[in-house]
C-alpha cells in the first residue's frame, strides 16, 4: 500500500463535515466481520430508524435526537455504509456523541470475528483516542501518541513513524495534527481511504443508541483532608441514602399549618 501520511488527512481541518463533529464531538470505526449495516447497529442494541443520504442529513437526526432528550442523556445518533476494502467489504460507522466514543463492549462484539478500528474526538478539546481490536481482544489504544496499552501496544510504532506521530517523550518531535493522523493510522489497518465525498455522500442505514444502564451501587464514601491536614472519612450505604431522601419527601409532601393568634402552642 502507498505510505499515507496525516497531511493526507489534512481536509478535515477544511471540511464542513468535520466541523460539526470536532466542535460537537464524535466516533469514526471501521468494522470488518459483521458485513450488513443493519447488523452492526443491532450487535450495538440501536433502536433502527431507517435510512437517510448524506452526512447532513444524518446530522439533522442527531440535533432531533438531541433536542428531544434535552441533552439529558448519553444515547446518540449512530449511522453506517458499506466501504469497499482491498480485501472485502467494511462497515463504516459515523456518530455524534458528544465524545463518548464507541463502547469497549461493542467494539469487542463487532471484531470477534474480524477487527474493528476506531478514533473519536471528545468535542473541540486536544482528546483523540484511538483502539485497534481484533478477534474481540484489544491490540494497541492510546490517547497520547506515546503512552500506548493493549496486548500489542508497540505493533504500530514503525507506522505511526511513518505517518508523523510526535513519539518523543519531551513532546519535541515534528508537528503533527494528531486528529489528522488518527484518521490516517485507520488507513493501513483496513485499506480504506477515507474522503470528505465519501462520507459526504453515503446512504446511511442509521439508529438511537441507548445510553448505558446505570451501574447498582450499594454505598458511597466522603473522604476529605482539609489544608490543616484534619481527615473526615465516611461511608453511605444505599440504603441510608433512600432513607433520607424518603424522609425528606415525605416531609416536603406533609400539609401545611398555619397558626393563628388564638392557636395553641405546639
């Protein structure tokens, strides 16, 4: 393959596309072993809202999505197309998310039976994270360039090299626009040239991905140290959590009483 470089990626400093996602935040993963569309969204348990043309259009469903939740919740707006790769088919997968990022129990799903490469942005902030998983099992993830982890998390040094990754510890290195080479890292792992027409123009089979159950959690702890070194250590258990708030509803619910001057005390 032609070595790719982030300045091949550089139009999407330029493009009206990635405006909108950089400033709101967003993922971008490329999926190979789950071939339809349509699967993909199911293995990320998305409810299927059909089909739209354009990213402009799928943008539109996402500032729907988000003004019917009032922004109160973490679900979002997920659409894919199929691009042709040198050794098959892959499904691409674009949302707006506000950075949350596609979920590592997806990402595990959707490369059991091939592999999975993804970046995301967290919405205007210098934070582009970047996982490679294959056969379900994480290779290689970072968030800085230089502080790797996974099972491989060298394998892709001799690449990031090449593409123009800072890799020096002091941060000296060339100059790089990370969120241009995290695009172009995506290129040899899956073949796939990614283009401003190509996303511009896909039919996107797209849905609402729910957001994350809420964890059960059976107690908090307060643990504070003052400036005069004095520690306050607590715990609260749930269940003295649900007797406060009870207690406290059921005092803003008890009717009120107002006293006249011939009242008796109380």
């Amino acid at each position: 393959m032609t070595l790719v470089t982030a300045q091949d990626y550089a139009w999407i400093r330029s493009s009206p596309v990635f405006r909108n996602a950089i400033g709101g935040g967003y993922g971008l993963t490329l999926v190979r072993g789950v071939p339809p569309p349509r699967d993909v969204l199911r293995v990320m348990e998305a409810e299927p809202q059909g089909t739209c043309t354009g990213v402009d259009a799928l943008i539109e469903r996402y500032l729907d999505q988000r003004d019917a939740t009032d922004y109160w919740d973490d679900s979002f707006i997920a659409g894919t197309f199929t691009v042709p790769g040198p050794d098959g088919d892959w499904t691409l997968v674009l949302q707006f998310d506000g950075g949350v990022g596609m979920r590592p129990r997806f990402l595990e799903a959707l490369s059991a039976a091939g592999r999975a490469v993804t970046h995301s942005s967290n919405g205007g902030a210098h934070i582009d994270l970047f996982h490679w998983y294959e056969a379900g099992e994480l290779r290689t993830s970072f968030e800085w360039p230089t502080d790797r982890y996974g099972s491989t998390p060298d394998e892709l040094v001799p690449l990031m090299r090449e593409i123009g990754f800072d890799l020096t510890e002091d941060g000296t290195g060339p100059s790089t626009d990370t969120k241009a080479a995290v695009l172009a890292l995506a290129e040899p792992l899956t073949g796939v040239r990614l283009t401003e027409e190509l996303l511009k123009d896909a039919e996107y089979h797209f849905g609402q991905v729910p957001e994350e159950p809420a964890e059960e959690w059976t107690k908090f702890v307060i643990d504070i140290t003052d400036a005069h070194g004095e520690r306050f250590y607590k715990e609260v258990t749930r269940a003295e959590v649900e007797a406060a708030s009870a207690r406290a509803r059921a005092e803003a619910e008890a009717p009120i009483v107002i006293l006249g001057p011939s009242s008796p005390a109380p």
